[in-house]
C-alpha cells in the first residue's frame, strides 16, 4: 500500500471546524473538504499513514476499520489524481 504525504504547492486551511479548503498553487485550483475529508488531511499531514487515519476515523465514527480503510485508500487516490498528495519516498 502507498503511503503518502501532503504535496508541498499545497496550501491547506480551515475554514470552519467541519470544513477545509485546500489551494493547489501549481494549478491555482481550489479544493473544499468536508468534515471526514478534512480530518484525513490533517491525520497525514501529521505524518499518519492510512491504517493510522483508518483507526482514527473508526474510533470517531460510527464505521468499521475496513470500511474506514477503503475510504481513506480511495480519498488518498483521489488526492494523488488531482496532485494535492505526493508518494512518499521510503
């Protein structure tokens, strides 16, 4: 499983407690987050891996890890697709 970080043309902020806007500055595009979207963001700009998030949502949320685990493979993915993240190198 790749393990990635944040891009570093990526500028993130919050806007509320539920919501982040990411800002691409090699594309100029805007990116908004919902709340489960913005908790992974922070979690793997923490350094989290996405196991680690995957636990992190499953205790917050009312999910399983492997449901958790799915959607956080698929986010991370989506991010890479868009260039927001990066592989990490190991």
């Amino acid at each position: 499983m790749p393990r990635y970080r944040p891009n570093s043309d990526v500028v993130s902020t919050e806007v509320d407690e539920d919501e982040s806007v990411l800002l691409s500055l090699e594309t100029q595009q805007y990116y908004s987050l919902n709340e489960t979207g913005s908790r992974i963001w922070e979690l793997l700009s923490a350094g989290h891996d996405a196991e680690d998030i995957a636990s992190a949502i499953t205790e917050e949320w009312a999910t399983t890890h492997e449901e958790a685990l799915d959607y956080v493979q698929s986010f991370l993915r989506e991010l890479s697709e868009a260039g927001l993240v990066e592989k990490k190198r190991r």
